[in-house]
C-alpha cells in the first residue's frame, strides 16, 4: 500500500516519457530516516580531539574554497581515493560546469546581452552557490575520510560544521548499510535544500539578481549541465537542461537525472578518464577545443579560463539555518526512486547550437 503524502508528492513532479524509475527504498526505511533525523538530539561534549579535528578540516575547507577550480579539483581529488562515493564525481561534473557558466559570462554572446552589473551579480550568485555548497559537503567528506582512516565516526561534529540534521541520519544510515545511491541523493537533497534555504530565499535582498536574469538562462539554456564522454576527441556530451531553476524540488529531480546520467555504463567510464586526464580550467575548450578557444579568435568561440575572467571573491557569511526543521515527511520522497533518462545525448543538440553561433561570429 502507497503511503499516500509521498504518492502525493511524487505525483507533483512528473520524471518524463523517457524517464527509467526503480525504487530505491521502501516506506518503513523512510519513516525510520526521518524519525531519527527529528529526534531531539542528545547534548554534544566535544573532547580536545573533536575540536582539533574541526580546526584542521575547517582549515582544509579554506583553503580549498578559494574559487570554482579549486573546489572542482578537490571533488575529484576525493573521488580518486573514495570511489564509493559516488556524489563526489558528480559534483566535480556539475562543478565544472558551474565554472563554463561563471566564464560564458565574458564570452562574445552573453558579454554583450548583460550589463556589466548583470554579469557581476550573475557571477556572485554562481559563485555564492558553488562556494556554499562546498563549505557545507566538504566537511562531510572529509569526516567520511577520517572514519575510514580510523574507524572513528566523528559526526556528531557536522552541527558544529551548520550541517543540516538530516545528512547525520543519511550518513548514519550510510555507515551501516552501505547504500552508495541513498547516500548520494540524501547529499543531492541536503545541497539543493541548503541553497534554497540559506540563499536562495533572500536572493533579490542579498545579492541583487533579478527574475528576468533567470529567465535570460531558462532561453540561452545556460543551465545545461554538460558530461564530456567518449574514447577521444572530440567528446560526446551527455547531460540535461534544466527550467524553473527557482523550484527546489525541480533541481532534486534533476540532480537524480545527472546522477543516473554520469553513472550510466556507456558513460561513467570515459566520462571519469575525461575528467582525471583533462583538468579543469573554467573554459569550454577543455572538451571542444575545435569549437572554443581560451583566446579571442575569429574561428572559434571564446571561452576564457576562470583565472583571466574573474577575481576570486573575499569570504562570505550566510545564514546557519537548518532547512530541515520543521520539514514534513514527504521532504524524503526522492529518497523512494532513482530515475534514469533514456535520452540523454545533448551532442547533437550543441553542435547544432555552436555551430549557428560561430557562423553568426564571422558574419
């Protein structure tokens, strides 16, 4: 029998016609994780060796949250040692592709579309985002590391570190059970929460991007989110576009999509070679370099490298807020499904797209 508030949350969202689904976990495993997750949680003694471990990580995180290719460089650099965790690949893919967003903003086309308060307060949003996502996961991962490494759970510090309750319970779960994909989505959840929360809600008062800007990207497809695949240049894409960036559950199902996507057996694995030989700069033309140039050249699109288009931003403060309180149970309905497109190529899709924008360049 359906528990009818999930039936009803999963009815609002519909995967598409060409959409796999299977469950994933069962109703009762649900009700249990969220159970857990509200629970008044226990007083916390954090020991000497708690707080020197939460200094050193939080210094990691520092220095590593310098910009968008530091960030990406980290999350692969974690999935190298760490296979098991699958969102780590998947965040350096979406990763990289935040940083082909951060620098189209100084390209021909989008240079010229924005003012340039436009493209700065685009820019701060991108790289508000990908920044906080990162100082809110790395700290897990890197907790993640420390257990492995020494048979230790450290979690009780993810309050410490303002991580949702809810990725304790996930990660709890993980420990014992092992389950790669919940733990990925549990991880795809908290992120998207976390930014709708913590940024997302008072996005207009903090940083200043207005509506019309998210409609610029729902009709440039600026939010596609493109996985170079393939034995050899020049690579296939892989990926989606993603509409309504402003809903949270939209985002949700679409981080499951790309998760699908990436691990998908025709893809994962040359899409991983791509990644670990190729390393990442902020410019399209580290997957079409036929295409992009990191230079301005008549030929070709200019893509330029994050370094030479941005400065990197001073250090940010946002709320601590926990999305999870409150939340009612249906919030861990993604949990019940993973969703695999059958149709994922975009290559056709970007050549036919690039190609109108290079003729349109030397005309």
């Amino acid at each position: 029998m359906t528990f009818s508030p999930f039936q009803k949350f999963l009815n609002l969202i519909k995967t598409g016609n060409n959409d796999h689904t299977r469950p994933l976990l069962k109703e009762k495993s649900i009700c249990e994780l969220y159970n857990i997750a509200i629970q008044e949680p226990a007083p916390i003694v954090n020991f000497p060796q708690d707080l020197e471990l939460y200094e050193r990580i939080m210094m990691k995180v520092k220095d590593a949250n310098l910009n968008n290719v530091t960030r990406t460089a980290c999350y692969i650099d974690f999935f190298k040692k760490h296979p098991e965790i699958h969102w780590s690949f998947l965040a350096h893919m979406v990763s990289r592709n935040a940083g082909y967003h951060m620098t189209d903003l100084r390209n021909n086309l989008l240079s010229h579309v924005l003012s340039k308060k436009g493209q700065n307060a685009f820019f701060s949003f991108l790289e508000l985002c990908n920044a906080a996502i990162f100082q809110d996961a790395y700290p897990q991962l890197l907790l993640y590391e420390q257990w492995k490494r020494t048979g230790h759970a450290s979690f009780h510090l993810l309050k410490k570190f303002n991580v949702s309750i809810f990725m304790k319970s996930i990660w709890n779960d993980y420990l014992t059970t092992g389950n790669e994909q919940v733990l990925t989505i549990g991880l795809i959840m908290n992120e998207q929460h976390m930014i709708q929360k913590r940024i997302l809600t008072g996005m207009k008062k903090s940083i200043g991007v207005e509506e019309w800007l998210f409609l610029l990207q729902d009709r440039l497809e600026f939010a596609s989110i493109l996985f170079p695949y393939g034995k050899h240049s020049p690579f296939s894409l892989a990926g989606l576009s993603l509409s309504h960036f402003e809903q949270v559950n939209r985002r949700i199902l679409f981080g499951k999509k790309l998760y699908g996507i990436l691990f998908h057996r025709s893809v994962f694995p040359s899409s991983y070679s791509y990644a670990i030989h190729h390393s990442h700069s902020g410019s399209r033309a580290d997957y079409w370099p036929h295409i992009y140039s990191k230079e301005d050249k008549k030929t070709r699109l200019y893509s330029p490298t994050l370094s030479s288009a941005w400065d990197n931003m001073p250090s940010f403060t946002i709320s601590p807020s926990d999305w999870f309180a409150d939340q009612p149970i249906e919030v861990m309905a993604p949990l019940m499904t993973m969703v695999i497109p059958d149709r994922f190529s975009m290559t056709k899709k970007w050549k036919g797209l690039t190609s109108i924008l290079v003729n349109l360049k030397r005309d």
